[in-house]
C-alpha cells in the first residue's frame, strides 16, 4: 500500500504542541547524539514502567517478557494505578516523588503537560536519529515541536486511515453487546430502546439461571476499577447514543449535543436508572462492588454474564470455537434508535503516549524498545485488551504457500478455542497471561503491515474469515440483513457515529479546578452506586438528589464550565481535522 504525502503525516507521533511550545522540560542531559544503538545489551536491567492503561501490575510475564528479554536484555515492571485502586492517588504520588517511572505511558494532554511542566519527562532529541522507525512518526515530530526541536513522547495507535474513518476495525469499541443464543430461543423480540433490553434479558436469564459451572447468571456483572469522573459502567451506554465523555460533560460525536452528566434526564443517569430497574429483578451481579476487572472477565468465559459493553469482553471471553460452532456467543444487539460512538483514526496518532523518564538510568534502551514497537514486528507482538494484534508470528501466524498470513494451530487454540500454554521456546505459561501488559498499540491493528499487505489484526485475514464461519456467525448474519461484521451493519443500518480523530487533549486543570475535580468526583462514584443498589425508587430518587446537591456544592458548576468548554474545543478539532483530510 502506496501512501500519498499527505497520509504519511497521518501516521504520526504525538509531542503536544501546546506543551513544547510553552515550556522547555527536561533538557537532555550531556551526552553524545547517536545515530544507531548497539546489536546487544550485556547487563540485565529492570525498568519501571508506569502504565496508566495497564490491568496488571509486577514484572512482565510469559511470551512478551522473553521477546523483550531476548531483544533488550530487559524486564518490564508494571506500576499500573487501575490495579492500585484506580484514580490519580498513585499518580499524583509518585509525580510528588519526582520519580514516576523509566518508561511513561499516559494521556497526552493535561498528564504530559504537567509532566514536562515538572521535568518528570526527557527530552531524547539526542536519541532520536537512531530510531529506525522514525519515518512512522517523524513528521508529526517535527511539525507539533515548532522551535523547541523537543522529542518528548510517542504516540500510540498510529494509523495512515482517515480520520473520518472508523479506527475499530471489525467491531466497535462500544455496543450492546447480548448472548445471541438465549436471545434467538425468545424468537428475536423487538428492541426499540435501550430500556427494551431490560424484560428480554430478564427472559434470556429465565432461560438459563445457572451457567455450566453452577453459578448464578446475570444480565449485568459491573466492577469498579475503571471509575474517574464518573462510574465508569454507567458512562458505557452513553456511548450507545453518539456521546463520550469529557470530564464531567458527555458530548455528542457529531458536535450536535453537550449534556452534564448530572442532569436527570443526561444518558448517564440514564444509565444508573437502568441498572437499577435491572438490580430490582435481580439482574445485577450482587459481588460486582468488589469483584475487578479479572474476576469479572473470568465470569463472561464461564457463561455468567449475558450483556457486555465492549466485543472485546463479551465475544472475547465467551466466542470461542466450540461455543459458537453450538451457536452460542455475543452479538451486536439490533436496538432500533442506537447510534454508537466510533472513535475515527486519529490523525496525529492517539490519546495515550509513550515517554521516557528524566531520570531512567539506561534512556537508549528504553527509546529502542519504544522504536521497536512500531515494527511490523512489535506491532504484531504488542496490541491492547480492545484491539488485538495477531501475536508473533511463527507462534500464532505464519504465511502460507500463497503468502498470506493465516493463524497456526497453536493461534487456532488461543483467539478461538480459549486459550493455550506457550511452549518453553517461546516463553511457556498461558498464552493469556503472557499478552503485553502495556495494553497500549503503537499501531492501530486495523493498518496493515507493508510486508504482508494485510492489517495486523488477524481478524480482517481472508483465512480467519473463512475459518471462522459458524452457526452463530450465520444466524446473526441472516437475521441482520446480511452483514457480516458489526460495522457493516452499523453502517448498512445508519447506526453508526464517527468522531473524527483529532488526537485533541484537553489542557491541564488549573490547581483549583483539579481540587475542585477531585472532591466533586468522588462524590459522584459514591452516590452513583449506592443508586444503582437503591432499595426504592424513593431511595433512588432521594440519593440522585443528594449527589446533585453535594456535587454542587463541592464547586460542580465550575468544573463542569471547563469541560464543556474543552468538549466544544474537541469538536472544533474534529472538524477542522476532518477538512484537512478531506473527510466527510
């Protein structure tokens, strides 16, 4: 795939701009550039790496930890605050220490800002010309430094699509995602909103109260660990409708809506009613306020869990081979008046970077791996829970006599039978548990690799498709007019809302509003579950009014004048960026 000029400068690192132009960070220290880094590295080191999208924290295990060891002589240990109970605690406390990791990977925007702000980052401009994939992101380098000449991050999900074009690939990020099986037996009810989801998952649950292991089922399982300014489970059907959020703001993909997400009737709260009508039926799992991420991804394999938020929990966790074979998995459900939210392509790369610590010990080692990850060779290896790559190849993959990749026996048993152990060569343990940890592509996995001709995600291969057909895949398909992949009927169906990707982050809180933030939100997450494990809707109504009035006065109104401010400056992003693409 030839790419024009212009898309080059799509696949592209992200230094924020704002941030390098207003202030200097870290200067490299004294140090001789370098043009090329050395073949091997004879000393072992262990880098800290604080991942602010990661669910795992320690050292690095399994397949990747031996690709990383072999290639740097290097250990990853994971410091990832969604595990050390979420939030900006264990950020903001490091950050105090001036020490927050070797290896960054954190929000652009407001996080880097601060972070150069404080010289907690390295400017590696002496570095740079070693990087042998440089040419993936060095023109927006280049162009968002101006002046300074900085390199202080890279970005992640890099891709030469448009930005008015869908990044997700097969599936969006979001969707009301149901057991297309139990679904089928009730004769395909019709669902006309998303509250119609409420008497046909109670059926759906009446047809199968116990799943396989003798547990209990429920319609929804929810868990805490990705809550911020919001309880994060009750911000996920928003999306349903064209929103994301925004701090304390849900805006619409296409600029045409701004909601407070505290206002009675905004898609959060919403939401929380929903979830409440369903834990009055009992179709709320009673340990989701203390189960995490792991307990509840185990209770969607065993068949506990009936609607999923995301393809990446639900299909992923219970589509396997032998499950939809018998038909069995999730689908997109077809409810009439949705509109999800897809996130376009971001054309300066995304909302997350890669930096490197002003105070790592070994900064050339670190700016390899980080330049290798945007190899076709990394890009397979490294992936993120949303939006997986295919895995190494000669593991998971290989080409086949007519050079097109298709999945090996052992990738048959990982992506479609469940999951498999590695073999000793390869690093040994499940192949599961050896997933990179940094949840964090360089590359979006819908581009496809040059050497290949082919995305990286093995999803979109000729071979996985044809592999893949089944009594599920089938049934959705003739009852969903033909489709055969949730875009397709999204966007046959008109359901589909693409937010061109602007790679916009939001600028820093001033110190006041971030206090101000921190207090209110807390605030929020409280009330928000103790409403949807109200006893009454007297109690729920009660205690919607008691998180109105206490964010309110905890100074809501003023954050949320920020984030509607920084919403509506998001969505001047987006369209400018959609011009300057020529998107629609």
């Amino acid at each position: 795939m030839k790419l024009t000029r212009k898309v080059v400068l799509t696949v592209a690192a992200i230094v924020t701009a704002g941030s390098l132009a207003s202030c200097s960070g870290t200067a490299a220290p004294t140090r001789t550039a370098i043009s090329e880094f050395p073949d091997k590295w004879d000393n072992e080191i262990t880098i800290d790496v604080f991942d602010g999208l990661a669910n795992y924290m320690g050292v690095q295990q399994g397949w990747f930890a031996k690709i990383v060891k072999d290639k740097f002589n290097m250990k990853l240990n994971i410091i990832a605050p969604n595990v050390a109970g979420g939030g900006d605690t264990l950020y903001n406390t490091r950050v105090a220490a001036g020490d927050l990791g070797d290896m960054i990977i954190t929000d652009k925007g407001q996080k880097l800002d601060e972070l150069i702000k404080g010289g907690l980052v390295m400017d590696v401009k002496d570095i740079y010309p070693a990087m042998k994939n440089a040419e993936t992101y060095d023109a927006a380098v280049q162009n968002l430094a101006g002046d300074t000449g900085g390199v202080y991050a890279f970005p992640t999900s890099v891709s030469s699509l448009k930005p008015t074009e869908a990044s997700e690939g097969l599936n969006p990020t979001f969707g009301p995602f149901i057991r297309w099986d139990l679904y089928k037996q009730l004769g395909y009810p019709e669902l006309g909103t998303l509250e119609d989801l409420i008497p046909v998952l109670q059926q759906m649950h009446d047809l199968e109260p116990t799943a396989p292991n003798g547990k209990p089922t429920y319609a929804f399982s929810l868990f805490k660990d990705w809550d911020g300014n919001m309880m994060n489970n009750a911000k996920q059907p928003a999306t349903f409708y064209g929103y994301d959020e925004m701090g304390f703001a849900l805006a619409q993909a296409d600029g045409s809506d701004y909601q407070s997400i505290l206002d009675s009737d905004s898609g959060y709260v919403r939401s929380l009613r929903l979830y409440f009508e369903a834990n009055k039926l009992g179709l709320v799992d009673p340990e989701s306020t203390t189960q995490n991420y792991d307990t509840l991804y185990s209770k969607f394999q065993n068949g506990q869990v009936m609607f999923s938020w995301w393809p990446w929990l639900g299909q992923t966790a219970y589509n396997t081979e032998e499950n939809m074979a018998a038909g069995k998995g999730f689908e997109i459900a077809p409810v009439a008046d949705q509109k999800i939210f897809s996130y376009g392509a971001e054309a300066y790369g995304g909302k997350q970077v890669f930096a490197i610590g002003s105070k790592a010990e070994d900064p050339e080692r670190i700016a390899a791996f980080i330049d290798w990850l945007y190899s076709s060779e990394g890009a397979y290896a490294n992936s993120a829970q949303t939006q997986g790559s295919a895995g190494p190849e000669g593991l998971t993959w290989e080409l086949n006599a007519d050079g097109e990749p298709q999945l090996t026996d052992f990738g048959n048993e990982v992506f479609l039978q469940g999951g498999a152990n590695v073999p000793e060569e390869w690093g040994g343990g499940d192949y599961a548990d050896g997933v990179s940890a940094l949840n964090a592509p360089s590359v979006l996995p819908v581009s496809v690799d040059p050497d290949t001709g082919y995305p990286y995600s093995y999803t979109f291969w000729p071979s996985y498709q044809e592999a893949t057909a089944n009594a599920l895949s089938e049934d959705w398909s003739a009852q969903m007019g033909g489709a055969t992949s949730t875009m397709e009927y999204l966007k046959n169906s008109d359901q589909l809302t693409v937010a061109p990707g602007a790679s916009y982050a939001a600028p820093a809180d001033t110190s006041e509003i971030e206090t101000l933030r921190n207090q209110v939100k807390a605030v929020i997450v409280q009330y928000s579950w103790q409403m949807v494990f109200a006893t009454s809707d007297a109690q729920f109504e009660s205690l919607l009014k008691e998180m109105q009035d206490t964010a309110s006065g905890l100074g809501y109104d003023k954050v949320l004048e920020v984030d509607m401010a920084n919403a509506k400056e998001q969505n001047d992003a987006r369209v400018a960026i959609a011009a300057e693409f020529g998107g629609e």
